[in-house]
C-alpha cells in the first residue's frame, strides 16, 4: 500500500526535483512556464505545503506531462521548489 508514502526524484538537467506523495491532496508546480494554459486565482487562496507552511495560489491550470499523461487541476504556488503532485490522484484518472 502507498498510502501517505512520499518519493523525491530529481531532474539534473533543470535543476528541479519531483516530489510524489501519496498523501497529497493537491498537485503543485512552481514556474507557469510548465503549464499549458492557466487561470489567476482572483481571491487569495492558500494551501498547506509539505512541510506545513501555508502558501499562496497564484494559479490553476494543467500541466501535460508527456502527450498521454496531463496533470489537471495543478495550482501554481510560489517559492516552492519543486514539482509536487498527488499519486493517489494519478492512480485514479
């Protein structure tokens, strides 16, 4: 069982880690060039980061992956590092 396991990976070429968490509750990306298209969030909205600090969303929109993987629903958060998306999420659609 995966339940609430985390797995860090790291891209070399663009300096970025990967976080999976199969306790997430949401997927969190930090640069907007990543997303193929996205939305402001007009009305400050926070989520909870890992390590339990409140950030803002700036952001949503999707993320597409490779041509058959898109991550949907992804919030842009600032000052965050990394990739950060939900496992349980990707096992599901």
């Amino acid at each position: 069982m995966l339940a609430g396991k985390v797995f860090c990976f790291s891209d070399s070429q663009h300096s970025l880690k990967w976080i999976i968490d199969s306790g997430a509750t949401d997927h969190i990306a930090p640069h907007l060039n990543f997303f193929s298209s996205y939305v402001p969030i007009t009305q400050t909205s926070f989520t909870i980061m890992p390590i339990g600090k409140h950030a803002r969303i700036s952001h949503i929109g999707p993320i597409k992956l490779s041509p058959s993987l898109t991550l949907y629903n992804v919030l842009h958060v600032l000052k965050f590092n990394a990739i950060y998306f939900l496992l349980t999420n990707m096992l599901s659609s």
